[in-house]
C-alpha cells in the first residue's frame, strides 16, 4: 500500500511539474504570441473595460480621453474620444478596437492604460478593489497656437512647426490635410473603410508631415551653406560677389541664374537678404565636396530626428562626397537648396532654432510630463541639446543676416511683428517644375523672435504652390502665416525657460 500511494504521489508531483512548466511557458515566453492571436480577445476585452488617461495640451486642453460608453448594444464599457478633432491627430494618433494605435496613443500607452511598474506598485494596495492607476501625458503643445495654424493653413496643403528654441518644446506642429481620429476610434465596422480611404488619399492624410516627410527646401537652405562657408573660412562677413544674371560651375556648359533670371550680387548680408542664388553655388563649390557633406551632416542630415513620436524621417543632401567629387556642378545646385537636397519642415525649425541659441540645436520633445491618476508627476522630460552646429560668433553673423531678410529682403513684406519686435528670417521658393512647364513651388519661411534675445522658432512650408512665382513667394505666402504664429506667441511664452536641469525620470 505504502508503494503504491508512494508511486502515486511521485506521478502527482510529476504531473504538477508538467502542469508549473507549461503554465511558465504559455504566461513567459508565449506571451506576445497569444496576445497577438486574433482569437484571444481578452486584452481586447480589458483594455477597452478599463479607464484610459487623458492627453492633455500645455495650455490645459484635454486633446484624448475615454469616456464611459452609453450604447448598451456595445460591449465595451469605454470609448476612446477625441474633443478637438482633427486639429491634434498627428500629435495623438489614434487609439483603435482592431487597428491598433499611432503616435501619443502608442509610445505612451502604458502610461495612459496606468501598466508601468511605478504605477502598478502605486496600486498595489488596493489590487482587490480594482483601483484606476490610468495615468494622463501633458504635452508641450498648445491648443492656442495649434489653432492659430490650423486657421491659417486653411485651404492651403502644408506644415507648421512652432518651438521654443532654448528647450527644442515643440509648441505647435499642425499639417494640413488631417484626419478626424474619432472615425477611427470607432466601436463599429466603419472604421476599416474609413482608414482604408486615407491611406488611398494621395495627399496622404494620415501621415504628419511635419516631421515624416521631407520636402525640397529652396532658399531657406541657404542658412546651411553660409554656416558653413563661414565655418571653413571659405567666406567672411566682408564677402563681396560681383552683380551677375548667371554663372556656368565646372563640369558643365549649363550656367545657374539667380530666379527669373535676375542681375543679383552684392555683399555677403545684401545677397543673403535678396536671396541670390549664384553666391550660394559658387560658396558651396569652393568649400568643396568633402567639406560640404560633412558641414550638413554636422546639421543632422542623412539622420533621423530624434523625435519621441514614431516615424521620424531624416533630411537628406542628396548626395555623398564621391557624388559631388565627380559633379561640382550638382554640388552648386544644392548649394541653395535645389536638386535632392530634402527637408523635413521640423529639422527646418531645428536648424533655425540653432542660429536663435547660440549655435546649439536642441533635441525636440513633445510630452513635457506623464502623471499618475491623482495629478502626481510620474516623469519629466529632459531637455537635451542635440548637436553644436555652428560656434556662437556664426550664429551670431548669421541672425544678423536673418533680421536683413526683414528689414530689406524677402520677407520685408509681411513679418514685420506685433509690438515692433524684430524678427530674423530665411524665405525658399523651391522650384519644382522643369523650364518650359508651369510653374509650381514649395514656398517656405523660417523665422525666430525676438532677434536680440530669441526664444520661438517657426516654419512654415505650403507644398507645391502655383501662385504667381518669384524669388519672394516663400515671404509673400508663408511669411503672413509665420507671422501670426510668432506673433501669438510671444503673448503666452514666457521670457524665461522652464529649468533645463530638472531632472527626469525614466520616460516609458
């Protein structure tokens, strides 16, 4: 008997063995594969039973919640809501029942859904009354001068980014066209045809193009060459080009003319502010390939914005030193931002940003908190520089040059600011048809305010414009749009920055 409750009791323990190990494998190391099955709808089933936090604008906007569902034909007991519509999409995303999420919603999702291990310690001890450990992000954007550019953007395809060029906060970021996240968010069958209409929208509505796509940047890159030109000592300040109509660089019989073919030369601040284009050829072909690739570069060209928000797309010149070895002519061509030379409209704000600070562009951030359910700060960002991209005295030089475009050059038309406060500015008019075609341009504006002691940054691009084209149509048409961004605000940010020294805890 004694053998046989013995052999009895090593099986037992033998099978609970059995039974410990698969329950380990299936809860360990199968995790993610049966979450990911589509017929395991108990996630599915919790998250969308279980509070979500808010996302919440700089100026106290709620931009995402959830809210309790009153359709007793739906079995979920929250819905996902976005008050504000379109005007945040590309800033929250979307937060789905089967497609998923995007942007805020993704990066920060154990936040919102209260999963980090702080806020799960946090609730510990109250795990038997199913205490809300939701957490809320509170981002560096407002909704004042989202709407500002929204307002402005009106009818025009296009970007605006807005940043507080000390920290590298991103204030406003709004493209248009967007999308309304509320049609995704959707408890019903819809919102699969309604997410396969955007992504069939040529103008590409789902995708932030203020930070995920580049565009050809025009004059505005000139920012890019005089740095560096004056960074290799290629050019001085004191820099004098003879008034030409064109000028043929080596390698080629094919000569560069300023736009429309116009007489331009001068001094280095005179065809800075017109906008000449045979100066910036001829400076980037005497800095020479090597020199040129490696100065964008020093930019942050051909990498990635290290941005918190996904999808990041990197600048590009086009082209590697070898490339321009062999064409100089190509290299004067970029030289003023024209050939593959591409931009994302925020690396613009950045590199803009860079001139107002000293020569420091900072990393760009879009969460300036997450919180715990109660209002406590569960973590703060860092603000970060990301790369010297110039010495202080080109930086210098260079914001001198930017309030000439104001005074006298192409954006005297239209960014002269609320309040007398000068403002230093670079226009493009990125031209985009081939001769003998119609006209059709990217028009673009950087700027920052107050030159003497900088603090916003902005750009504006309106994509592909056949508006009457000339070498000030970057001025004339984004210029009023840069304008009343800076203008509003300088109404709501503060002289003094937020401390950069504040320590931070480990974002998720």
């Amino acid at each position: 008997m004694n053998s046989r409750i013995r052999h009895l009791s090593l099986a037992l323990i033998a099978l609970f063995g059995v039974l410990f190990i698969q329950m380990q494998r299936w809860q360990v190391f199968d995790r993610s594969e049966l979450e990911a099955n589509p017929r395991n709808n108990r996630l599915t089933l919790r998250e969308f039973n279980s509070p979500r936090g808010q996302i919440i604008t700089a100026d106290g906007v709620v931009i995402a919640q959830s809210v309790p569902v009153t359709d007793e034909a739906d079995e979920y007991k929250y819905q996902r809501e976005y008050p504000e519509g379109d005007l945040f999409a590309h800033v929250t995303g979307y937060y789905t029942l089967n497609y998923g999420s995007t942007q805020l919603e993704r990066v920060y999702s154990d936040v919102l859904a209260g999963k980090t291990p702080a806020q799960q310690l946090a609730g510990a001890g109250d795990i038997f009354t199913r205490t809300d450990t939701s957490g809320s992000v509170v981002t560096t954007v407002r909704a004042d001068l989202q709407r500002v550019a929204q307002r402005e953007l009106a009818g025009r395809i296009g970007s605006v980014v807005a940043i507080d060029t000390r920290t590298g906060a991103v204030l406003a970021m709004y493209s248009n066209p967007s999308f309304d996240p509320n049609q995704v968010a959707a408890h019903n069958n819809s919102t699969g045809d309604v997410l396969i209409a955007l992504q069939e929208d040529p103008e590409k509505p789902l995708l932030a193009h203020t930070y995920q796509e580049r565009y050809m940047p025009g004059s505005t890159f000139k920012i890019l060459t005089t740095s560096i030109g004056l960074e290799t000592g290629v050019i001085t300040e004191a820099s004098e080009f003879p008034v030409e109509t064109e000028w043929t660089p080596p390698n080629t019989d094919n000569p560069i003319q300023n736009y429309g073919g116009k007489p331009c030369g001068g001094d280095m601040i005179t065809v800075f502010a017109r906008s000449c284009n045979i100066p910036f050829a001829q400076t980037a072909v005497n800095v020479g390939p090597d020199a040129m690739v490696n100065g964008v570069r020093a930019f942050g060209l051909e990498e990635k914005i290290p941005f918190e928000l996904p999808g990041a797309a990197a600048s590009t010149f086009g082209g590697t030193a070898e490339t321009f070895t062999d064409s100089l002519a190509l290299l004067a061509i970029h030289g003023f931002g024209q050939g593959s030379v591409q931009m994302v409209p925020l690396h613009m704000a950045l590199i803009s940003g860079a001139v107002a600070n000293n020569g420091v562009m900072m990393r760009p951030y879009v969460v300036a908190e997450t919180r715990y359910n109660d209002g406590r700060v569960l973590s703060r960002a860092a603000q970060n520089a990301w790369r010297q991209v110039m010495q202080p005295a080109t930086a210098t030089t260079l914001n001198t040059f930017m309030q000439e475009v104001v005074r006298s050059g192409t954006a005297s038309c239209c960014l002269q600011l609320a309040g007398g406060i000068q403002a230093a500015a670079k226009t493009g008019t990125a031209q985009l048809n081939a001769e003998g075609e119609e006209e059709r341009s990217h028009a673009w504006i950087t700027a920052f305010a107050p030159a003497e002691a900088p603090r916003i940054a902005v750009v504006v691009m309106l994509k592909g414009v056949d508006d009457e084209i000339s070498a000030g149509t970057g001025g004339r048409l984004a210029g009023p749009i840069a304008k009343k961004i800076l203008d509003a605000a300088l109404k709501v940010v503060p002289a003094t920055p937020t401390d950069p020294s504040t320590p931070s805890t480990t974002t998720p």
